[in-house]
C-alpha cells in the first residue's frame, strides 16, 4: 500500500485513529469539553476553535455534525455517566475528560458504573465506551493537572487500560480501544504531543492489540520496562548505556490492563535484571505492580531484586526547577540500572 | 453609575479604584511574564475587576475567600501581597506558596485568601464548609467563592447551595460570568440563560449585577454580606462580566467571538467607568487618580524585581509539605 513516509505527531494520529473509527462506524460519538469549541456559533462563522484541548479532535465536528461530536458543558460526572448510558444504549462513545485528575469530579461513573455494569448484571449488558485522559506534567501546570494516576483506574476488575508511546502506538490502540467491546481508557502524555517522532504512521486502520506489549529495543544485559512517555526515557537510558558497553532490553508497556506477562516475563528471565520507570507515584503503582509480577513469576531467573524508578510520594510542583526533579529522568534511569548490574 | 453612592464612604471609594487598578496593572505585568515565556501561561483576569473589588470591600482578614483557576484578582482584592504572588507566577521560594503552587493555586491564609484551584467547580463545596465552620463556632465570618459561568454546570454547586440553604451558612456564591467557559458560550451551556435564578430552587436569594460596575457589585454584596453575617443564610450573586483576553496564554479568543462584542464590554471598562464616576462625584480629580494609576505601576514594577531577583526553592523541597508527620 503506502510506501511513502508518512510521520505524524502523536495528536495527528490519534486524531486519524477517531476519525477512522467515526467513519466506519455510525454509532461512534465524541463527547467533551471543548472537543470542537464555539458551540453553537457556527452561523456566526465561529467552529471547533479548540477540537479538544490538544486539538486531538480537531475537524471532526465539520464531517460528522453536532449529533456526533458534543461539546458538553463542563459536567464531568454528567458527561461521562452520560456516555456509560449511551454506551449500555447502544452508542460507541468516545468521551474525552481532559486532564486525569478530573476522574475527581466523574469518578463515581467510571468505578461504580462503567467498571461493573457488565459483572453485576451477569454480563447481560455491554458497554463500549472509550475514555481518553491527558496525562504528564508538562511544564508547570501544578499538582491538579499534571497527574497520570494509572494505577487507580487499573485498580478497577471491568477497566481495560492502554497507554500509547509513540504516534503508531497512539493510532493503532486508539482504534483498538474503540472497537473494544469493554470499557476501555486510554492514557494520553502531553509530554508526548510536542516530540518530533518522525515516525511512519500508516493510513490504513491499523489495530494494535490491546493487552500486549512491544520490544522497542533487544538486548540482552538488562530489561527496561517504559509506560508511554518513560519508554522514550528508557530508549534514551539504553542508548546511555551502550555507549558504556551494556546491552539493555526495552519493553513498551503499552497495556496496563491486562498485561502482557508473557512478554515481559521472557524479558526479564532472559536478561536477569529489571528496572521498571514509571511517572506515577510510587505507592500501589503499576510500577509495584510488575515489580510483583517479575518477583513472584520470574524470581528464580533474577540476578538482582527488581527496581522501580518512579515520581516521587508528593504532589507535583508548578516551579519548573522543582517540577523537573519530580519526573524520572533518563540520568536516573541509567544509575539505576548501573545499580542493579553491579 | 449607580443610585445610592452618596452612602459609600469615600476611603471605600478609593480603596477600590486602587485595587482595581492594581489587578489591572499586575495582570499586565503577568501577561507579559506569559507572552515572553518566562511563565507558561495565566488566566488573564482583565476585565473582570470589578466583581471581587466590589464584594472584598466588605471583607475582613478574617472572612474567607475561595477562587479558582482565574483568580489573581480575587487575590489582590483580599489582599494578598502581590511581591509574594508575582514570586509565585516566577516559581520562586519567597511565593505565595513557596513556588509550589503557581498561578493557578495562590494561597494567602493569614489575609483568609484560602486558595485559587485548578479544577473547575472543586472549590465550591470547600467554601461552604469555611461557612459551617463560622457557623458552628458561633462566629459572625462570611466564606465568599468565586466561580465561573462554565463552573455553574458542576453538580458541587448545586450540592453546596442546597447544604448552605438547608443549614444557613454565611456564604456568598458568586459566579463570574464573562459570558464563556473555553470557548463555548454560555448560551449555549447553561440551560434557562441565567444562573442566579437557579437561587430560587434552593430558597435563597439570587441577583444579577452588573459585573463591569464595581458601585453595584459593592451594593449588591453588601446586602448579601450583611445576610450572611447576621445568621440569615447564603445568597447567589451573579456578576455579568468580560475576559478581555483568551482563555489562557496564548489562546486567540477571535475564533469565537467578534470584535464588536469585545468593544461592547471594554466600552464599559470597569476602571474607566469608576474614572469617570469619581470625578463627575467630585470625590477625586483626575491628577489624584492619575497618581494612584502611577503607584499602581510602580508596586507592580517593585513586586516584578523582587520575584526576579528572589531565589528558586531548594531541591528539598520537592519532598517536604506532603505531609505534616509522616509515619
Ligand atoms: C473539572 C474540570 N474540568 C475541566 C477543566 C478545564 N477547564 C479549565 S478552565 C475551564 C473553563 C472554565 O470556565 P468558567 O467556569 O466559565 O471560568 P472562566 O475561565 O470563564 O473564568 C475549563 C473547562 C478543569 N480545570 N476542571
Ligand atoms: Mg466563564
């Protein structure tokens, strides 16, 4: 098909990836805040000034209309709950609640309701619904809208959770997270969205997997295990580590829910040695997560206990010189796994 | 202006024709830290002045004001040093809330400024529990929050009014409404085009002002203080207003709204309006103004400097306020 390279910036493809979706499948809605923008005003000439705060959406209401792609008033609990209904109703929502942190205002939908309607009902009702939060901080933003929190929606038996790291990754699940048949949430860096990945990305509706992970990277000296933006840190801290003779393996997490212990288990059993980098907070982290799982299913493999490089146990600084400390940095990664291989 | 002015005394007057010049000038001063990338970006507050000048005159220290995400200005009209809060803009140690918290968080407690948040609708509920605690300790302190119209579509604020109705709490729920939340109109968002009336489904009073006209906003306020303070309960004050700005940093607020209704609003420009109405009262001459105008732009330089030359925290202090004792 398409030889040619074709990059796109991690907002263009995930912006391909719903537009596909919203073209095959008429029950496909978006729903947000500002998702287009102008509400209303389109007589006046005024459409989609935002198309979503990160423009993931931008262009969509011009081809698909106001009955698919609403701008909500800012209702989380609302919105959101709306979109589980719509879903349980036949719809195929896309609902987009922008920062991470604001599952503080909607967070009765999504645990109570989206994660357990299929289980209490005894499976007798689907919900094919896709939640899409923004993630990272990104330059000083403050403790409310730089979170990334993976680990309380993990939490949650009915959630699955996908975290794309590169734009193919961020078209390929984001379709997948839309075809789901299950609650689906997709974690978005905005730590991501100003790279330049000079990535091909294919036009055709690529699916990834949802529940698999990718080797970025082989190697046979260590495992490095990266979630979204902390696989660029891993990539970064391997090619550190070459330049000192190692050999690390890079695992992109891509699905935290469920997780691909097969391939992270051979990984780490054909390695020895592990470090895990996570931007969350630490305690009950999906970093202590895989930690668990390379200890209770690989340990006679391992060299050296597994390390997590994470955030630290605090809310996340507005100063830059503060904020910047806060996030696992690649100059830490690799110490780390200096540490642990010797 | 207004009706009933001749009651309003004149140190009240100025007080707050030099607050709301000093809003006006640190929101330049901020805006220009934003546009030239020192800062990420702000919330801008000019145009909307008024509202927080008009209902803080009736404050005290010890009344409590809660804001949001755009709320320099509801933290100048309480009081808040503004050396500290352009440190804080600056991320620096002497801050407001030591570099930790930014734009969107500035917390002043000693001047009862209990703190600008980031989520939208979080601080309603928090205000109304400042009101209960004044209430259960027999004191006579109000709790005023400040929200937006994009705000009023929250489930907290219809959760609060309904517990500060059924419990008489000291609290004045005062929405902002420049008319936008983002980009989308309110028009379009809040359904039955008013938030005040949504006062009458919770019992309690529910007025709209003229938000541009700081003489009203303090006659309004000043009922809904009094109200408050005497045991009678909570009032919804709904402050028509303006952003003359985008949203935040950089966004062009062209892409949804015309230049003759941004020229409609800054027509009515608060500052020019009180202008006017000081010298036409013969409370003030225009050279007098003028003057404040200047000390206005000098304190904002001064607080400028200040940041600037104030130190960044220590990397310690990454880990320290988590908590107060831990384990
Ligand atoms: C719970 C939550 N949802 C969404 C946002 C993103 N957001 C920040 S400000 C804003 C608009 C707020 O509008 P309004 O309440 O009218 O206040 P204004 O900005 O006009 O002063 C939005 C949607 C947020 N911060 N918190
Ligand atoms: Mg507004």
């Amino acid at each position: 098909m398409n030889k040619e390279h074709r990059p796109l910036t991690f907002v263009q493809a995930i912006n391909e990836g719903i537009r596909s979706r919203m073209r095959e499948d008429d029950s496909t809605i978006v729903m947000g805040i500002d998702v287009a923008g102008a509400a209303g005003k389109a007589e006046e000439g005024f459409i989609d000034h935002f198309g979503g705060t990160f423009a993931m959406t931008k262009g969509l209401i011009q081809e698909f209309g106001t009955s698919r792609v609403l701008d909500t008033p800012i209702s989380e609990t609302g919105f959101v709950g709306a979109g589980v209904g719509a879903a349980a109703a036949g719809l195929r929502p896309l609902v987009d609640m922008m920062f991470v942190g604001f599952i503080g205002v909607c967070g009765d939908q999504i645990f109570n309701n989206m994660a357990k309607m299929h289980y209490m009902f005894g499976g007798k009702v689907k919900l094919p619904i896709t939640i899409q939060a923004q993630t990272a901080a990104s330059g000083g933003n403050a403790a409310q809208h730089s979170e990334t929190l993976y680990s309380i929606f993990a939490h949650f038996p009915g959630l699955k959770c996908v975290v794309p790291s590169d734009p193919y990754s961020a078209k390929g699940l984001q379709i997948a997270a839309m075809k789901d048949d299950d609650p689906v949430v997709v974690f978005q860096s905005t730590r991501l969205m100003g790279v330049n990945f000079n990535q091909h990305v294919p036009e055709d509706a690529y699916e990834l997997p949802i529940g698999k992970s990718r080797i970025v990277k082989t190697g046979n000296d260590i495992t490095l295990i990266g979630i979204g933006t902390t696989t660029r840190t891993c990539i970064q801290a391997a090619e550190n580590l070459a330049k000192q003779g190692y050999d690390a393996e890079v695992v992109d997490l891509l699905s935290i829910s469920p997780l691909d212990e097969e391939t992270i288990l051979s990984s780490i059993s054909k390695t020895r040695k592990v470090v895990i980098v996570d931007e969350d907070y630490p305690k009950c982290s999906v970093a202590s997560e895989l930690s668990a799982l390379a200890a209770e299913k690989a340990f006679d493999f391992l060299d050296a206990p597994p390390k997590r490089v994470t955030a630290p146990h605090a809310s996340i600084p507005y100063t830059s010189v503060l904020e910047q400390l806060h996030f696992p940095s690649v100059d830490n990664v690799t110490y780390a796994c200096l540490e642990v291989m010797n | 202006m207004a009706k009933s002015q001749s009651s309003i005394p004149k140190e009240k007057l100025m007080w707050m024709f030099e607050t709301l010049v000093l809003i006006r000038r640190f929101e330049e001063q901020a805006k220009r830290e934003a546009d030239q990338g020192r800062i990420l970006g702000t919330h801008s507050a000019i145009g909307e002045e008024a509202t927080p000048t008009g209902i803080c005159a009736h404050l005290r220290d010890d009344d409590y004001v809660l804001g949001n995400h755009r709320s320099h200005h509801h933290c100048i009209a309480k009081g808040v040093d503004i050396n500290e809060m352009m440190a804080e803009l600056l991320g620096k140690a002497t801050g407001t809330n030591k570099g930790k918290g930014g734009t969107m968080h500035i917390a002043d407690a000693t001047k009862g400024m209990l703190g600008a948040n980031g989520v939208v609708g979080s601080n309603i509920p928090v205000a109304t529990g400042c009101a209960l605690s004044a209430k259960v300790q027999n004191k006579d302190n109000v709790s005023v929050v400040f929200f937006g119209d994009g705000a009023s579509s929250q489930g907290s604020l219809h959760e609060s009014m309904n517990l500060a109705a059924i419990w008489d709490l000291p609290v004045l729920f005062v929405c902002e409404n420049n008319r936008y939340a983002e980009s989308t109109p309110f028009e379009y968002a809040v359904a039955g085009q008013s938030v005040a009336n949504r006062a009458a489904g919770y019992g309690m009073p529910g007025v709209t002002v003229d938000g541009q006209n700081v003489i009203e906003v303090y006659e309004v306020a000043g009922e809904a203080v009094e109200r408050a303070r005497k045991g009678d309960g909570p009032t919804l004050i709904e402050a028509m207003t303006y952003r003359y700005h985008g949203h935040f940093g950089a966004d062009n607020p062209m892409g949804y709204r015309t230049p003759e209704e941004q020229k409609y609003y800054e027509d009515k420009d608060c500052i020019i309006a009180m202008e006017k109405f000081l010298i036409e009262n013969g409370t003030a001459t225009q050279e007098q103004l003028k003057a404040i105008d200047d000390d206005a732009k000098a304190r904002v330089e001064k607080a400028t400097q200040f940041a600037i030359d104030s130190a960044y925290p220590d990397p310690s202090e990454l880990l320290s306020d988590v908590y107060i004792k831990y384990p």
